[in-house]
C-alpha cells in the first residue's frame, strides 16, 4: 500500500505543472510515435470493450473511441492529477457516455470492482510500462484479464538500435530525468507471458526501434 502511495504521489509530482499548464499533450507527440499506430491496429470488435492503463490526459481514450465508434471504453490511472486532466478531456469531447475513468493503480487494479467488467476485448498501454516499477507484473496480470480472443496491445520505447550512441545516451539521461526506463526485454516478456496462456505475440518495431508495439493475443477457445 505505501508502495502505491509513493508512486501515486511521484506520478502527481512529475505531471501536476505539466497538465495545468496545458503542455503534455502538445509536447508528447513529438517523441510519443508508437500511440497512433497502436490505436489504429486494436481492431476491436463492433460492442466490445477497450480498457487503457495509464490513460494519462485521456487523450488516447477519445482518439481511440473517435476511431472506433461502436466501442466502450475504460480508463484507469495512479495520478490524480493525470485523472482530473482526463476527465476534462473526456466532457469536452462529448463522449462520456463512451469512456468512463477511474483512480486505480494499475499492479492492484480489479476490474470487476472498479467497473463490473469480467474481462476486456482489448486492453492496451501507452508509454506506461516504462513509468510502472513493477510493470511485468502489470502487462502479465493485464493479458490474463483479457475474454478470450482479446488481444493486449502495449507501445513504448524501444532500444534506439538505429540511431548513434550519443543520440542513445542523451536519449535515455533525459528519460531518466522524467521517471522513464525504457524496457529492452519488452518483446522477450509479451512472448512468454504469450505462451503462458497458449496464445500468440507479435513485436512491431518503428522508427529505426525508437517505438515499440508488442502485441499478446490470447486463444479464441
């Protein structure tokens, strides 16, 4: 429990400036590249249900219910602050009868308790695993809570194999500063947490592997 208070009050602490003050949205999209590709390749069946963890600024949740309109949505995130900013964007873009949000923390997160949902369509992560400490736990515990035939899509940073390693180094000092680490072992656990449940992964490396999308799909039957 002491545990997630800490990293709900970092969480508040790296974005409280941020949020207010209007420009994380409109900085992320430089560096963020892998959100739009991920949200266009969910793919969720016509009344499914989509849940985000770490749905930030909510931005991804109406960008994603706008692409996909007969679809429900959740959104969950540790920060309260990231929270208030998701529940804004949300009411502005009229689709609160679509998404519906909610503070949890993503390694003790119930779907049942929280939304009364048994189990999702597809689940996806943006830029989130890099931020979460105990983040195999969260993509493994994410996978298993998929129906069947539902696939968890996450999009993150990747190695940067393509590029100089001064650009690799700055690259990763910078994403330190903000709370950041890159998984280089990202493809290596969606293929195991994959097998774990007799399904199936896929690694989609973009922009030279600057951006990441591992996706774990879980059996039909």
């Amino acid at each position: 429990m002491t545990d997630t208070l800490d990293h709900s009050a970092l969480m508040d602490r790296v974005y409280r400036l941020q949020r207010r003050f209007g420009f994380y949205d409109a900085t992320r999209k430089y560096y963020l590249l892998a959100r739009d590709p991920m949200i266009a390749g969910l793919r969720p069946p016509p009344g499914g249900t989509v849940l985000e963890i770490g749905c930030g600024t909510g931005r991804n949740l109406v960008h994603a219910a706008r692409h996909h309109p007969q679809v429900r949505f959740h959104g969950i995130d540790i920060s309260r602050e990231m929270l208030s900013a998701a529940g804004a964007t949300v009411a502005r873009s009229g689709l609160q009868n679509r998404i519906r949000l909610a503070l949890a923390d993503a390694a003790a997160f119930d779907p049942a308790k929280t939304f009364g949902s048994a189990g999702y369509d597809r689940i996806f992560i943006s830029y989130a695993v890099s931020m979460i400490p105990q983040w195999r736990m969260v993509v493994a515990d994410a996978a298993r809570r998929l129906l069947p035939g539902g696939e968890l899509h996450v999009a993150d940073f990747g190695d940067m194999a393509g590029f100089p390693s001064w650009f690799k180094t700055s690259m990763h000092a910078w994403l330190r500063w903000h709370h950041v680490t890159p998984r280089p072992d990202l493809f290596e656990a969606a293929a195991e947490i994959a097998a774990s449940l007799s399904g199936a992964s896929q690694a989609h490396r973009l922009h030279r592997d600057f951006s990441w999308i591992a996706i774990v799909r879980k059996p039909a039957v």
